[in-house]
C-alpha cells in the first residue's frame, strides 16, 4: 500500500458528502481563509507548509504571541465555527491507515461534498483551533478531531526516527484490527535489528503482536523504553496496549532527547518467557513508597484556572497535596529543597516548551502557580516567605502543562520511604517499589503481586535521574 500512494501522481483524500446544512463548501471557504490570513500574519506562503516538518509545533506554537485568539480574529463568526465543527469531527482523520495513506505523497487534496482544498491547509486550521483550550472547549471542538488532523502529517510520524513514538502518537487513532496498530504502519518503520520481529502475521494474536513490539523495542534501541509506553491497566502489565489512548502524560514528547540517566551508562538486561508472558529485568530497587496521593494532569490546565468552579477543585486538590506533604514531613511552611523536589517532579523537570529547565525556574512558576489557585492564608502557611519573595514575577501559567483540551489519565504525587519525592504516570500506593532497569530513563514504579511484580508506570524521581543513586546490589526482577 505504501508503494501504491508512493507512485501515484496525486492522492486525492475523500472526507464524505456534505451536510444537510451545505457545511462542506462553507468549512472549506473558511479554512482557505483563516489559512491565508494565518500564512500572511506569519509570513509564509501556503506553498511553504508542505516542507514544514511540524505545521503545529514549527508555525502555529512558535508564533503563538503574534497570532489572535481564534474567537477574536477578524473572520470569526458563529456559523464559520459549527461548519468547522462538522468538518473536523469526520472520523477519517482518527484511522490508523490514514496515517499511510496521507503521508506517502506531498501531492493531496482532501474533498468533502464538491468542495476541496489543499490538505497543508487543512492541518494549519486544525493546528489553530487546538492553540487555546478554552477556546476549543467553549466552540464545541472537545469532540472534534483537530488534534489528529494537526498531527498526521508531522515528520514524527511521516519520517519516524524513533518509531515508539510514533505508535505512541497513533494510539490514538482507530482500526477495526488492533494488531493494525503496528501492521497498519510498517511501512512507515525503518529500522533493522529486530525488524523482522514487527513482519506482518496475522496468524499472531494481538497479545504476541504487541509482546514482539516490545522486544523489538529492546533490541533496536538498546535501552528500556519501550515499557514507558503502557498505560496502567494492561495484562500482562509489561506490554503497552497500542491501541488504547496514551497520549497526554508527562513528559508529553517521547520524541525529544533527555538527559535523564538513572541507570548511568547501561545497556538493558532482559528476558522474555513466551509461554508465561513474563518479562525479567536487571537493576535495583531504590526505595519503597510510603505515601501517595492521586491527582488529573489536567489540573495544570490554564483553563481550569480561569474559571470560578476550576478554581475551587484546584484548591481542593491541591490542599490534599499540601497536606500530605505536611504530615509526611511533620513542618509547616514546607522547606525551599522540598518545594524544588515537588516542583521538579510535578513538571518531571521540564519548561513549558518540554525542555530540561533549571529548578529554581520550576520552582519559582510552582509557587506562582499555587498562589494562583490557593487562598492567601493557605498559601502563606505552606510557603516560606523567602519563597514567597523570590517567585513574586514567576509566571504561574507557565507552570506545567498539559494544554491539550481532552481527557488526562489518573498520576499520582509519592514520598517514599528515604525522602525521595515523584510523580508517577499512573496511580501509585503505599508499598509500591521505585525499581530503577539498566537501560532505563525513567524509574519504574512496581508493585509486588506474590513471587513477581506488575508495572504500574513510570516515574520522575527527584534526586535519582542523573544516576546519583547508583552503587545499589543489582537484583532481578520478574513483571507478569
């Protein structure tokens, strides 16, 4: 198939027929407009987007000062947003074999009804729609499929150097066949050691399909992360489901290199029993978790902040952290080091472009942030004036992210039993272990479960990811 679009003079993109309400023609006007309007303020041409390696991330992110809210550009109107609703809510924007399908010829249009458009200009307006949540929540697009639209065509998917990531980012598409989720875009893989493990088979199940990405991951890249990619709730616990969401965790890009080292300069350990599905992996066990709080990703929205009602759940949940912090540490105001450990993990080290920041910036925007959404009294009992003074020009609403307006899995806040302070992309409890993998990245946090452990996720550790824990007794663990 990949050859087929490969070769073709053009691939001309069929979204449906149009609407009772002749929404195609107006959806496509509108977004010839609203795309030309977008290239002129930025200064590019239309033409220029096709060699745009990220049309989200290179055009409309980078130059999102200069850009006006999509409600309060010069074109905006209250029919322009429900033909844009319809048009981006087209299911052919979330398929698995669409992901090919648009990304093997720069020639394409996309055609809805009898009208049609370039498809770079298709992606430039969805990109926009998603800039500002509230925006996109309160215009109806919370349904809509603008993230798909905005994403198909990057070069992270178009010419995946790393392709976890990329299956990473489709999980969130569809297939009427989950083992599709990997068959559906080999073509798009280049890679060798190991390839041959991800051939399509469809005498597989789905279960050794996925189980295969896994070793497959093991053995191209020479390192763990292959695991960072499974949800929380998986059977066997080890092996990512590629087929459900699992977008929208910290650290939120994959894609980007990090320095994190826990394990130092190792190479993985590893073995997998075909029979049992269990995974054996060599590291160490650093600390044993006392206790855990859960909380949303979706608290450091700035939307939630902007209203009266996500005010009062922030406050809420974040009093329940506070005063977790409290009781584990037995003071109040909560000391600067603790403050940077929390802030640090909370964000797990990076600015809001996903970039390793310092931790006085993390802190400095974490203490911010909490005076946005804490009352005074609260957030003068647990931060120390000094604090206080030295975050008074931080900017909150630069603290964490997501900004992204969809649904965010359930993470936790940890303190283990040593004083180490984490967040988990997964719920987390008392008696969980921080088990560092050679090889790793991140620390995962296992949880004991009779003679073997489940995976429940992994973590940003404060105070480990650099390998300042090494020199513990390497132990062997089994995860089923």
């Amino acid at each position: 198939m990949l050859r087929i679009y490969q070769t073709a003079k053009a691939v001309l993109v069929w979204l449906g027929p149009d609407s009772q309400e002749h929404y195609a023609q107006s959806a496509i006007d509108f977004i010839r407009i609203l795309s030309d309007s977008l290239c002129q303020k930025i200064g590019i041409s239309v033409a220029d987007l096709c060699s745009v390696g990220d049309i989200y991330q290179d055009v409309v992110f980078k130059n999102r000062s200069t850009l006006p809210l999509p409600n309060a550009c010069e074109f905006s109107t209250e029919d322009m947003w429900k033909a844009l609703v319809w048009f981006y809510s087209h299911t052919y924007f979330t398929r698995v074999w669409a992901v090919q399908e648009i990304n093997a010829n720069r020639s394409r249009s996309l055609h809805c009804g009898h009208a049609s458009t370039e498809w770079d200009r298709v992606a430039l307006v969805a990109g926009y729609i998603i800039m500002e949540t509230a925006f996109s929540k309160s215009f109806g697009f919370t349904r809509a499929k603008c993230w798909w639209a905005a994403i198909m065509t990057t070069e992270r998917i178009r010419q995946p150097k790393n392709w976890l990531f990329m299956l990473y980012l489709t999980s969130n598409f569809s297939s009427t066949d989950p083992r599709d989720h990997i068959y559906g875009l080999r073509g798009l893989m280049k890679f060798s050691d190991g390839a041959g493990l991800l051939d399509p088979d469809y005498g597989k199940s789905q279960i050794e399909v996925y189980r295969d990405s896994v070793q497959a991951g093991l053995v191209h890249f020479q390192n763990t992360d292959v695991l960072l990619y499974r949800t929380g709730d998986e059977t066997p616990s080890w092996i990512p489901r590629w087929d459900r969401p699992m977008l929208f965790r910290n650290p939120f890009r994959f894609g980007k290199a990090l320095p994190w080292k826990p394990a130092g300069e190792t190479k993985p350990v590893w073995s997998i029993d075909k029979t049992t599905n269990v995974l054996s992996l060599s590291g160490f066990v650093v600390d044993h978790i006392n206790h855990a709080t859960s909380y949303d990703e979706s608290i450091f929205g700035n939307a939630t902040i902007k209203s009266d009602e996500g005010r009062i759940e922030l406050r809420q949940v974040w009093q329940r952290i506070l005063t977790m912090m409290e009781k584990s540490r037995l003071q109040t105001p909560i000391d600067a080091s603790v403050l940077i450990a929390a802030a640090t993990s909370f964000s797990f080290g990076l600015d809001e472009k996903s970039d390793p920041a310092n931790e006085l910036h993390l802190l400095h925007n974490f203490v911010a942030y909490l005076k946005l959404v804490l009352n005074e009294d609260t957030f003068n009992e647990y931060i120390p004036p000094d604090v206080r003074e030295e975050s008074k020009h931080a900017d909150g609403l630069a603290f964490g992210k997501p900004v992204w307006d969809f649904t965010y899995p359930e993470s936790s806040f940890f303190l283990a039993e040593s004083g180490l302070l984490g967040c988990c992309v997964s719920t987390a409890r008392p008696g969980d272990i921080v088990y560092i993998a050679l090889g790793s990245k991140y620390p995962f946090v296992l949880r004991p479960d009779g003679d073997c452990f489940l995976l429940r996720g992994f973590a940003y550790v404060h105070g480990v990811m650099h390998g300042e824990r090494g020199g513990y007794e390497e132990q062997l663990v089994t995860i089923h």
